[in-house]
C-alpha cells in the first residue's frame, strides 16, 4: 500500500482495480494510514460520534485540503483531535472550567472551544483566536491519533451542509476517489456529532451544538447553569459565520424535509415518506412509513437518524416528513431534535435545494 500514499497527496487515484476505498481497521492498516497522514494526506476515521475527515492539524496545507474537499467555506473554523491532555495543553489554554470538562468526558464526544496558541495555523480556527479541541473515545481513533504523533483536524466526513456519516461506506458515497483513504470502524456509536461547549468566556458558558451530553450534564460538573445558544439565520454575509457551530441549514439531505410535531400525522401525499420516532404498530401501515427506531429510545433514534435520511434520499421521495421531538427536550433528544430542525430549516426559508 505504501507506494499510493505519494500518488494521493492531491494528485490522480491510482489504479487499484477496486470500487472502494474502505479500509478495515487492522493493525497494519491504522499505521499505513498514519503514514499517509504524515506524508501530508488526508483520511476518514471513525470517532464515536459521526466520521471524520482527518489531516494534519499543524500542516496548513493539509488543512486547506480538508476545506477544499469538504467545500466548506474557509470562515467556518476546523475541529481539532487530540490524543491526550499534553496535546491538548500544547493548542490551548485549558481554564479550571476546561480542565473539570476533560477530566469528567474526555475520552469522549464533548469539544471544549479554547484560547487558541499560536502553534495553530490560523486556517485552521479562520483567523479566531479560539479552537475546538476534543479527544475521541474511538478506540480505531485513539490509535490512530497514538501512531501519527500529532493531532488532527477532523471535520464530519461530509460535503458542507449535507447529512453527517454514520459508517465508513457513508463517506465513500460522498467522496469516491477523491478520498481513497477511508478507515473502517463500524457504525458509529452515537450517531450525533458532539456537543460543542464555549469556554472562552467562563461568566458564560454556553452550549453551541447540543450532543450526546447534556447542558444540564456540563452545568452539574461546573456548579453553574449552562444554557444552549440558539442557531443563527442563513449568513449572508461571512461575519455572520463567526459564530460557527450555530448555522441553522445544515445536516440536509437533497430532498426537502418537513417536520410534524411529535405523537401527530403529517398531511404527506403519495410519493412523500414519512418517518417517526419510534415504530407504527397498526396492521396495514403505509409502505412509505419508516422509523427512526423501535422502541423510541433516544440512543437508538440517534444511532439510525443520518443512515436513514441518507437512504430516504437516495429513494426518490419527493418530501421527507420527519417527527421531531418538542425543541424544549433534554439531553440525546435535544440533539436530535436540533438536528432535525436544522435538515427542514432550509425548506422553511424557502431556500432552493
Ligand atoms: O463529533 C464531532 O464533533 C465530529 C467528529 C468527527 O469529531 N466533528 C464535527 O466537526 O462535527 P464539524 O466541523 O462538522 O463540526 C464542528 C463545528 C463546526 O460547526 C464549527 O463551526 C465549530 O465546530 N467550530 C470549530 N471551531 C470553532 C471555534 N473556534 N468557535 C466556535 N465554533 C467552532
Ligand atoms: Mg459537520
């Protein structure tokens, strides 16, 4: 395998005879790959949370790369992976509030959003004097990051604006050649990307993405209410990017998604599939009925919730009706209810697909 790694940093696939870049996770496999990554490539790895699409952090054009393949606007700053604390020290400065974070939930899918030093490139954080560092619980992530030595920059392995990843063949459906490397670690755990919490003023911390850990979870380990930053509109111009991690259009899929509100019935017509919470149990249920899960435990729901909008927009359906569960929800369902909110949010603009 060696010999591609020259061959993929930016230039033409090499003729592998394959129709997939998916790659198990072997012993043998996680060092190639950290050697691509060193060489300056970039790859998909699996954290717990969604896929991410992983470069140097430290390597600027490693970085640009990420944003390039993403198509991410360059004013919507990267999140940073770390093996451990020392790293973590050596990117930022860790407030007593940032190092009772870590100590409770790293390992894990919280990121802590830092005074950034100046060892980042300014691509990296886009030109914000702040950075998201986090360290995965993944063990295929953590042995990664272990034999690569440095950390990386790993944004969710999708094009800007689209559904998360959930597996590594979500990530080969939307890169193809263009990201041969894709690191196999089974569907993720979690299924939601992490919570995003805001350290940098510590008279507010506030919560920028709701997750897999709740406001209320953060609040208790602090000993201060910590409450959640509502989503801002569209941009329309790129300042409104500077409070990234908030855009209200995102995680959405091509075909227009509508939202009903739980325990209700959507007026959906013929080809529109509707999708609830947990599973319709009556005795001639629609063909287009689906569920996001069987019992409506929210860890499940969350697990399934990108693999099915996924696969319903590749089905032809002409709207997605989703249940949501009601905004004021705590925890798991919060998230999910942010998420969904965030995938309708461009149809109720009226904005074009
Ligand atoms: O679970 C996750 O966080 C996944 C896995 C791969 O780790 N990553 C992820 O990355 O979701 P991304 O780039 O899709 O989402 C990170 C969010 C972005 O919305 C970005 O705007 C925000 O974090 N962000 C990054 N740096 C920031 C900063 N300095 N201040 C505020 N928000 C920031
Ligand atoms: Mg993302």
């Amino acid at each position: 395998m060696p010999q591609y790694v020259d061959q993929f940093c930016g230039k033409a696939p090499p003729h592998r005879g394959a129709s997939s870049f998916v790659y198990p996770a072997t012993p043998d496999n996680i060092v190639f790959f950290a050697e691509a990554l060193r060489r300056g490539c970039l790859v998909a790895m699996p954290t717990e949370t969604v896929y991410g699409l992983a470069g140097l952090a430290l390597d600027e054009s490693a970085c640009r790369r990420i944003f390039q393949i993403k198509g991410r606007p360059l004013l919507d700053p990267l999140i940073v992976h770390v093996e451990d604390l020392a790293w973590a020290n050596r990117l930022a400065s860790l407030t007593p509030e940032a190092e009772k974070l870590a100590a409770h939930f790293w390992p894990g899918p919280l990121t802590l959003i830092l005074r950034k030093k100046t060892v980042i490139p300014t691509i990296v954080t886009a030109g914000l004097d702040s950075v998201a560092l986090r360290i995965p619980r993944h063990p295929v992530a953590r042995s990664l990051l272990a034999a690569v030595g440095q950390p990386l920059a790993a944004p969710s392995a999708n094009p800007f604006g689209y559904v998360s990843p959930s597996t590594a063949q979500h990530v080969a459906d939307s890169f193809a050649s263009a990201l041969p490397f894709i690191l196999d670690g089974g569907p993720a755990e979690i299924g939601l990307e992490s919570t995003i919490v805001d350290l940098t003023n510590p008279a507010e911390v506030s919560i920028l993405r709701p997750g897999g850990i709740s406001a209320e979870a953060i609040g208790e380990v602090l000993g201060v209410p910590v409450g959640y930053r509502q989503p801002s509109p569209a941009p329309e111009n790129g300042l409104a990017l500077m409070a990234p991690g908030t855009l209200k259009r995102h995680y959405s899929p091509r075909t227009p998604l509508s939202l009903f509100d739980e325990g209700t019935r959507p007026p959906a017509q013929a080809m529109e599939a509707v999708v609830f919470l947990k599973a319709v149990r009556e005795q001639h249920p629609s063909p287009h009925f689906y569920w996001f899960s069987e019992s409506g435990d929210p860890g499940e729901i969350a697990r399934n919730l990108f693999a099915l909008l996924r696969r319903l927009d590749q089905a032809g359906h002409s709207r997605i009706w989703c249940e949501s569960p009601r905004e004021t929800a705590a925890g798991l369902t919060r998230a999910i209810s942010d998420r969904l909110s965030r995938a309708a949010a461009k149809n109720k603009a009226g904005g074009s697909k």
